[in-house]
C-alpha cells in the first residue's frame, strides 16, 4: 500500500513538473507574444506616424495648391476688376499713369524741340535770331507783303530774293534755277531728257542713242543738219537745235541734213529718252586688243555702268584702254571718285577738297586696281567731274591725255532743293593731285590735237592718236 502511494505521489510530483514546466512555457509564450505584439504595435506606430507624416504633407500640398489658386484667382478677379473698372482706385491710378505719361511727352517734346531748333540755329551761325540783317529782311518781307498796294506773289519774290543772292557773289557756278533750269539739270543728273536721241558737236551728228527716235527715223552719225523746223542751222547757230526740239516737247521736228552729196529729210517725234551713259569696242591694231570705252555723263548710275562696260570688255583681254571722255561737261562728283578707284593703287590721292578753312584729300580706299596703260580723250567741253577723273588717272596712274585743253571747271556746288526749284553754290574748289588747281585754266593734254573736217566729214584725229599711242 505504501509503495502505490508512493508511486502515486511520485506520478503527483511529476504531474505538477509537468505543469511547472507547461507554466513556464506558457510564461515564455506569453512573453515571447507580448514581445511580437510590442514589435507589431511599434510597426504599426511607425506605420501609422509615416502615413499621418504622408497625410499631412499631402494636406500641405493641397492647402498651398488652394492657397496659390485662390491667389490666383484674386489676382484674375483683381485684373478683371480693374479692367471693367470696378474699383474707384484702379481708375483713379489709371489717371494718375496717364497724367505721368501726358506730363514726360510734353518734357520729352520740349527737349527735341528744343534740340532742333539749336540744330537749325547752329546750321545758320546762330544767326537766325540775332542777325539785325535777317530781321531787317524779315521785316521788309513782311511789310511789302502786308501794305504794298497791290497783291504780291510772294513765292515769286522769294525766288527773286534768292536770285539776287546769287548774283551778288559773281560767281558763274553759284545760280538759282527756276522750275525749267532745275528739270533739266534733274533729267541730265538721272541720265533721262525729252529729246530725239542724238549728241551734237556744231551741227555734226556726233551721236545717236539706239532706240532713241532719232535712232528708228534713220538719222546717222555724221549728219550734217542744216535745217530744223523750216529754220536754217550752221555751226555758228547750232544752239538752235536743242532750243527747237526742247520747245517742241512730244511733237514731231522736221530735221533736214547733208549726208554726202544729198539732202535727206526725216520726220522725228520728240520723247524721253534714257540717256546710255556709256559705250565700248575693241579695236585691233598692230596684234593689240584696245579696248574703248566712251562716257557721257557723271550720273547716279554712271559709275555702275561704267564697272560693268569695263568688265565685259576686259573679258575680251585687252592689252590697254581708251577713256573717252569728250563733250563730258560732268556730274556727280561720287562717280568720279568711285570710277578713279577702279583704277589706282591704294592710297593714291584722286583729288582734294578747298574751302575757307582747310584742305582735304581724298585717297583711294579701295583694293580694285589695274596696270595696263591708259590713254584719256578731252575737249574743251570736258568739264568738272570729267576733268577730276582726268587729272587723278594722269596724276596718279600715269594715263596719257590726248585732244584740246579741257573746260577749265575747277570748283565743286553744293546743291539745295526748293519744291520745285534749286539753288547751287560753290562750296569749295577741287585741286588734282599734283596740287594745281585747273579753274579757268584747265588741263592741256600730253598730245594737242584736234579733229579735222574735210569735205563736211569729221575725221578722228584724235582716236588715231590715241591708238598711235597704244600699239
């Protein structure tokens, strides 16, 4: 009996082991639970303190995004109010801008004003309010206008007291030309006229345009005319046909000439005419290609023409150059100094200008130049700018001058446009590059020669010459 007590205490003992043992296990779950749960919930917190983190930043961003919009709209709505106007400020600033800006255009006016006025003044010496002599003239103007007993033509009296301004400095190239003058001297500064299309020396047809009238009635080179309009001409009244043909504007002229031994009569019809300021051959003597190269004019287009004319017949290689530059009373002065640098070095002088005060030269500046040689044909009606080119291309190219002494025009205009009319006056004299000055006295030529007539036929002495020279 004892023993199975025993054995029963014994299984007691183990039994409570047992449960000791499922005790502390369930301790270790336990904590080992608790431990996970705290973990969870740590995660959880972690979780949830990223998520508010999230959430509150989104909120941020969506508050700012309501915030930038209401701006926006504000600013939209502040816009639109003022342009519809609905706050008295935003008007009330409106004015005040447009009073700032009335106030600093009326500164600004003031001031070019202002300017232009010294501007003018300064262009007159100051003199056009204080010169005692312009007010008296003013005065007198004013008076005759106002008191004198009958109407006055006040531009006609003007154009009279410009005149006669002119003609007290005695000086033949400072006039006033009147509405007629100032045409014509357009039409021959544009290289256009009202004409038949011919080139007179006397009353010798020494040229004839192509396509002029005169052109497609028939009319040579050559021609001797000795009746226009029923009026005889000779060499002494050969002014007669221009002045004929000039009043007969757009109306036929009946032109009688001597070619040979007969009389030829032609009907020509006066038009305008677009004056060719240049024209060229090639002549071949002695194994040598010359190239020739006449011009007119020295018109705004002259010197265009001119390169052009002398780079089509370079092409044909020639071996030297005749200029012709007879019964070129001149023109721009430009186209003379453009055309003088076509040929010189550069930095050699092509002419220089003379006023009351100094003394300027004026050099080639440009890198075009040539060295073959140049022969220059002159009369006595090569003038001014013909005589500029002359005297820069035997100066300072070494060209050879052959024909009669030139003109002698050595003074430069300045000229000033009315609204019809135009007053020129010298501005200054022009001397070579050797220093000469040629007014009235001109340039003489290397080789003195004229040209002939013989049996009522001009022979060219002088282009013989020329090719003498160049072969």
């Amino acid at each position: 009996m004892q023993k199975k007590s025993i054995k029963i205490s014994n299984d007691n003992t183990s039994l409570e082991e047992e449960t000791l043992s499922k005790k502390k296990r369930n301790k270790k779950n336990v904590k080992e639970n608790n431990k996970n749960n705290l973990k969870k919930e740590s995660l959880d917190i972690k979780d949830n303190k990223t998520k508010k983190k999230k959430n509150i930043k989104k909120k941020k961003k969506n508050n700012k995004k309501k915030r930038n919009n209401s701006q926006y709209n504000k600013k939209n709505n502040l816009k639109w109010n003022k342009i519809e106007g609905k706050f008295s400020l935003d008007i009330l600033d409106i004015l005040i801008i447009i009073i700032i800006t009335a106030i600093i255009s009326c500164v600004f006016s003031g001031i070019i004003l202002n300017y232009q006025f010294k501007k003018s003044s300064s262009l007159y010496g100051g003199k056009i309010t204080t010169d005692e002599n312009i007010n008296e003239f003013l005065e007198t103007y004013a008076e005759v206008v106002d008191n004198y007993y009958e109407e006055v033509d006040e531009k006609a009296m003007i154009e009279a007291a410009i005149e006669g301004m002119m003609n007290f400095l005695e000086d033949n190239y400072s006039i006033y030309l009147d509405e007629s003058q100032t045409d014509s001297l357009s039409q021959m500064l544009d290289s256009t006229y009202d004409g038949i299309g011919i080139v007179t020396v006397d009353n010798i047809v020494y040229d004839v345009y192509k396509d002029s009238p005169a052109d497609k009635a028939g009319l040579k080179i050559d021609d001797q005319i000795i009746k226009i309009n029923g009026i005889e001409v000779n060499a002494d009244n050969s002014e007669v046909i221009s002045e004929t043909i000039k009043n007969n504007k757009d109306k036929e002229n009946e032109i009688v000439v001597k070619r040979g031994d007969e009389e030829l009569t032609f009907k020509v019809k006066t038009a305008t005419i677009t004056i060719p300021v240049t024209s060229t051959d090639i002549i071949k003597s002695k194994n040598k290609k010359i190239g020739y190269l006449s011009l007119s004019s020295f018109s705004f287009k002259s010197f265009e023409e001119f390169q052009n004319s002398l780079m089509n017949i370079e092409k044909e290689n020639i071996d030297s150059l005749i200029i012709d530059l007879r019964n070129n009373t001149g023109g721009y002065l430009d186209s003379a100094f453009n055309i003088a640098s076509l040929f010189l070095e550069k930095g050699k002088v092509i002419y220089s200008l003379e006023n009351k005060n100094k003394v300027t030269t004026y050099k080639d500046e440009t890198n075009d130049k040539r060295e073959y040689k140049i022969v220059i044909l002159v009369n006595n009606a090569t003038a001014s700018a013909s005589e500029i080119l002359t005297a820069a291309l035997h100066d300072s190219y070494g060209a050879e001058v052959v024909g009669i002494t030139t003109y002698g025009k050595g003074k430069v205009q300045t000229m000033m446009y009315y609204e019809d009319t135009m007053m020129k006056y010298t501005s200054a004299k022009w001397l070579r590059p050797n220093g000469e000055c040629v007014d009235g006295i001109g340039i003489k030529p290397d080789y003195e020669i004229d040209v002939k007539y013989e049996n009522n036929t001009m022979y060219d002495t002088q282009l013989d010459k020329a090719i003498e020279l160049l072969s």
